[in-house]
C-alpha cells in the first residue's frame, strides 16, 4: 500500500513487519507498514522563555517566521539541515525534544551574521544561535561546543589582559578540544607569516606571546567585567531554576581576574 507523501515522514517512525501474519493472512512486507504517532506531549512551556533569559535570544518572540534568516545563511548553503528558523519555531511553540534532533549542528554557526542582517523582524538570530548553544549547555543536554570553548578562550584572554593575542588563542583553543598544535593548515600559515611578514611585526608577535602585555589602566575595566559576569551567570541561573545546583567556576570565581 502506497503512503503518500512518505518523504516528509522520518524513516525511524515508519515500521514494517517483513514477516507477519494475522490471523491467517499473510501482511508482510508494505502490507504491514504503520506510522508511529505524532502526538507530542512533553512541551516545554518555558523555553521561549528560558531562550529569552540568555544574552542574545532577548528578541526571539518577535520572529513572524519569514525564513530571510535561512536563506541568507553561510552554513544552511552547504548544509540544508543547518535551520535558524526552524529552531526559532521549535523554540517558540516549545518543542525541545525536536529541537534536541539538531543539538549537534547548532554549534556550526560561525558568526557571520548574515541572518542578523537579513532579519526585518530584528530578532537577531545569530545572538538566538549563541543562546541556544549555551541553553544546550546549561541544560546539559550538550558538552560545551568547539565555539563555546572558543568563545571562552577569546573572553579569558581578555578579561585577564584587555587584549587579545591569536596564537595564544589558538593554543588555548587546541587545548581546550584536544586538538594536535601541529596542523597542516597552521604549518603553512606561520610559514607564510615567517616568509611574508615583515621582522619587526614576527618580532613584535613573538614578544607579545611570551610577556602578555596589558592594557594600560585595565585594572578598573577588568574589575566591572568580572562583576557583570558573575551577575549575569546568577540571572542564567535563576531563570533556569538552578540557582542550588553547583555552579560552574568561570575566571572570575576562579581569581583568574585580579
Ligand atoms: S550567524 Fe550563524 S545562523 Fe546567522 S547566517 Fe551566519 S552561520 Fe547562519
Ligand atoms: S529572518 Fe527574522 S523574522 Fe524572519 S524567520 Fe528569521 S528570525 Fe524570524
């Protein structure tokens, strides 16, 4: 028998029986196909909310769904599945269990923006992208993304110095994913750079790799920081109910910010 427009059903919710037979007739095969239900019964009435807690998904109430986002996006043009607005609508209507289908390419958003862009809603999805991957996180439905500990890496560096210096960040990041330091793509990089460069900027790269410099008067700029990131940690605990669970030690909890 014939199931019209198989397609949009997923293949793990179609079963067929190769062998069956009921009552002494034979319905093997198609003959015994059956679709499993689509009713959904675990919302999760809060996400749109939750989501809304986190720095970037503030606006995702405002999304009318036009799909500008999708169709503008670097990462959707060689992966299909990758969808900013499907998310937003799963989030919105609180379907987390479908959304968690995709929990492990969300990650691949590289910030281009493109989506923030083309979005006439200002809903700002690349900062929806961001909040899902950390929702993900705090919810432990994930471990931290690659982009996550590169975000990390990136805001350490900076609250520690006021500056940023990329081949610490790179070495910190490759830590960090326990990625081998000596990659192809890197060894021709640097050879280039050692080729290309002028001596006084290797030289000036090298120094800052090994003394760290500051930024001069950081001391004030880096004490604020370090209070709005305790506080915000506190606001994404409580709108996620967990303010009694063990929390997780960022720099400034840890005394990396002095
Ligand atoms: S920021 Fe992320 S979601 Fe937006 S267009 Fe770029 S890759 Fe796509
Ligand atoms: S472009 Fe904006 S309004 Fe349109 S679907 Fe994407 S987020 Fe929603």
């Amino acid at each position: 028998m014939p199931i019209h427009e198989k397609s949009l059903i997923r293949p793990e919710n179609i079963h067929v029986h190769e062998k069956l037979e009921i009552d002494g007739i034979d319905v093997s095969g198609h003959w015994s196909t059956f679709i499993e239900s689509r009713v959904i019964t675990d919302y999760n009435e809060a996400m749109e909310d939750e989501i809304r807690a986190l720095p970037g998904g503030e606006n995702i109430h405002r999304c009318w769904q036009c799909g500008s986002c999708t169709n503008s996006c670097t990462i959707n043009a060689i992966n299909p599945e990758f969808n900013p607005r499907y998310w937003i609508y799963l989030t919105r209507i609180g379907m987390e269990a479908e959304l968690l289908r995709d929990r492990e390419i969300i990650w691949q958003c590289v910030s281009c923006n493109k989506c923030t862009y083309a979005c006439p809603r200002d809903v700002n999805p690349e900062g929806v992208m961001k909040a899902l991957l950390h929702w993900l996180e705090l919810k432990g439905h994930t471990a931290k993304s690659p982009s996550m500990h590169f975000d990390e890496e990136f805001a350490e560096q900076v609250f520690a110095t006021g500056k940023i210096e990329e081949g610490r960040i790179i070495r910190g990041f490759f830590k960090r994913t326990g990625q081998e330091l000596m990659q192809d793509w890197l060894v021709e990089m640097v050879k280039r750079m050692l080729r290309h460069l002028p001596v006084k900027m290797l030289f000036m790269m090298g120094m800052a790799n090994v003394l760290r410099p500051r930024t001069r008067g950081w001391g004030g700029a880096q004490a604020a920081i370090a209070e709005y990131v305790v506080e915000r940690k506190r606001a994404d605990r409580r709108a996620f109910g967990l303010e009694n669970a063990p929390a997780e030690q960022g720099p400034a909890e840890q005394g990396e910010v002095s």
